[in-house]
C-alpha cells in the first residue's frame, strides 16, 4: 500500500483514457491509454485495476530513481 500524502511529499498527476464497455457475456471490458502510448486491452476490473496499479508502481519507481 503507498504511504499517505504529506505537506512535503511531491505528487505525480497521471493522465488515463479508458473506454469501458461489455462483452457478449455482460463482462466489463476495454483499453487504457497511458500518457500517449498504446492502448492496453483489459477485459475484468481487476485487470483494470492491475493495469492502472501496475502504471503508478512504475511511476513510483522512476521517481524513486531520480531522487537518489
């Protein structure tokens, strides 16, 4: 889990595009456009949910990188 936002702690503005729809089977599916780069396919929330997790934790990562 990431910590909680202090008066101090520097924040990242993400910008997502995600098109939602349904499948033939009524399940939750779609893309997610990250900052330009090419659409991921998703078809449930918590690939969803992965998705846009696994894009905050790489961000979280590079940020970590530059602050050393």
């Amino acid at each position: 889990m990431r910590p909680a936002a202090t008066a101090g702690h520097r924040g990242v503005v993400r910008q997502f595009l995600v098109k939602i729809g349904r499948d033939d089977d009524d399940r939750v599916c779609g893309t997610v456009a990250r900052n330009g780069q090419v659409p991921a396919h998703f078809c449930g929330w918590l690939e969803l949910l992965g998705l846009l997790e696994g894009d905050a934790e790489a961000v979280d990562t590079m940020e970590k990188g530059a602050d050393r």
